[in-house]
C-alpha cells in the first residue's frame, strides 16, 4: 500500500490494552498524525476532557448525528454509542495528514467496508493476567465493569484476522517504534508469529 495519500490508520483492541497511550505517543513522535475525536453517550470520566478525549453528547444529539449521516462510522459499545465524525476526518486527510482512528471493531469493520484504502491495526496485551491487571489499576471502572470488559476481550480478540497486522503492547515505547515503521511501509507486514498466537489462544482457555 502507497503512503504517498493521507492514510485512515484504525488502531482497535480490548478495552485496558493500552491503545489511548499508544495513540497519543504515536501522535506525539509522528508530526503528520493527527487522532479524530470520537463522539459518545458515555459518560465522561474524572481524568478525561471533553473535546480532546472524547466529544461527550447525549443520547438525543447521538441519535440526530446517525440520522444525518454524520458519522464514517457508529457502534455500540457496553451499552453506549460511539462514532467517528465524517467531516473532521475529511478535513484532516485533505491537509495531508494521516488520520488516527481509535475504534472498537465494529466501526473498524465499517471503516474497512467503505474505505478499503486504509490501514488495520489490532493491538493485543501479552497475556489475559496482564489484561485484568491494567483495567483493574486504570481505577476507573467497577469490579462490574471490570469483569464485563475482561469477558468482553475474548470476542474482541476473535476479530484479530480481519485486520492487517497485529501488534503486543508489552510496553509503549517498543510497540510505538513497531507501528510507526509499519505504517511507513506496510508492504513489510509480518505473519501472525506463534507469540500473538498463543495469547489469542490462552484467553479461550
């Protein structure tokens, strides 16, 4: 795949796998990417900023958005909506840049459906104890929620096949250096190793 056009990157991967820290440091280290800011119906937690980590909306808002076909893509995600803003990717790709989608995989799957140009990236935590014990220190969610997220991973995991390459997050810094070379010459995917097979395989155990 050319990188000589602004790309669409989608980065997907189960929730406490580390993909809002890569994002950010790809963005910070990589002066040609920039991330759309998704909209939600979730509400906002403590630590986040509405505008910049996500744009926080009613149920309402949400609903006429879809309605006008606002959205390149919309999902539902542990019962509330999210969706990446049409206008705001276009704008960016026009000015030349690559444009960073921070996605669950069912927008993935639209985003690959309408636009087969862009490129899939699935990020997986290296192994199922490492996973809890990133949504439990993130202090955000409920032993619930925690427990919903965890069981959740599974499905998500399933869904590594339909993307382009798949990345471990055993640290930031390494998987960051990982993506950026990637994404300056895609043709050098590699095949799933027998590493990012066996994590896959340990969560259906």
């Amino acid at each position: 795949m050319s990188t000589n056009s602004p790309l669409i990157i989608v980065i997907s991967a189960p929730s406490g796998t580390g993909k809002t820290t890569i994002v950010r440091e790809l963005i910070r280290k990589n002066e040609n990417l920039v991330a759309s800011v998704s909209y939600t119906t979730r509400k906002k937690r403590a630590n986040e900023i509405d505008g910049k980590d996500y744009n926080f909306v009613s149920s309402e808002l949400f609903s006429t958005m879809v309605e006008e076909k606002s959205f390149l893509e919309h999902a539902k995600v542990f019962d509330c909506f999210y969706g990446t803003p049409k206008q705001e990717v276009e704008d960016n790709l026009n000015k030349g840049l690559n444009v960073i989608l921070e996605i669950d995989w069912q927008g993935a799957m639209q985003i690959k459906k309408e636009r087969s140009d862009c490129l899939m990236l699935f990020i997986i935590p290296p192994s199922k104890e490492e996973l809890m014990l990133r949504l439990k220190k993130r202090g955000t969610d409920s032993n619930n929620e925690i427990r919903l997220r965890f069981d959740e991973a599974l499905n998500d995991l399933n869904q590594y096949q339909n993307f382009d390459n798949v990345f471990i997050n055993e640290d930031v810094r390494s998987t960051v250096q990982a993506i950026t070379a990637f994404i300056k010459d895609p043709s050098k995917a590699s095949s799933l190793n027998d590493e990012v097979m066996t994590i896959i395989r340990s969560f259906r155990s």
